[in-house]
C-alpha cells in the first residue's frame, strides 16, 4: 500500500463524526419523546376503566415475553461459547480401516 492510499482511507475532517453523531443523537431522542407522547395519550385519552384481570394478563404477557427473550438470549450464548456456531469442517475417511484386515481399498 502506498502513501497516497493510506491518506484516501483518513477520514475527511476530524469534526465531521462529531456532529454526525449529534444529529443521530437528536433524532432519536425526538422520536422517543413522540413515542412516550404518543404512548401517554393513548393510555389516558379514554375513560374507559380496565379490570384487575386485564392487569394482571397485561404483567403476565410481560414477564413471558421477558422470560422468553432471556431464554433464548442465554441459548445464544450457550451455542456460541459451545462451539455449535463453528462452520462445518468436513474430515476426510481414512483410506483403510485397521480392524477390516482387507487393507487398502
């Protein structure tokens, strides 16, 4: 690699991440103030009442949901430290079998 090819890989200007990553930073910090707004009216724009049951299946469906993410969080895990998420490495057959007594094939 030459000189010129190192400079082509730096970055234009060492501000220009900065105010890429505010902007980001912006934007989703609006889209979660609109999305508790959102989420604030809807749940007190009616006066409709909701029984103990619907609480009680509205937490139940949250801790399953918990639950199962956990759960399939920890498999992940567990097949990556394991060894299950290797590629497969075919191993060839060896040309004789030494307990056949034939010999080589």
């Amino acid at each position: 690699m030459t000189n010129t090819d190192n400079q082509s890989l730096a970055p234009s200007s060492p501000g220009g991440g900065k105010v890429a990553r505010w902007v980001v930073i912006a934007v989703l910090s609006v889209l979660l103030v609109a999305a508790c707004s959102l989420g604030y009216l809807g749940w007190t724009s009616t006066d409709t009442k909701v029984p103990e049951a619907g609480y009680v299946a509205l937490v139940l469906g949250v801790v399953f949901s918990l639950l199962v993410g956990a759960g399939l969080m920890a498999l992940v895990f567990y097949s990556s430290r394991k060894g299950y998420d290797e590629p497969v490495v075919l191993i060839p057959e060896p040309e004789s079998d030494p307990d056949d007594g034939r010999g080589p094939r």
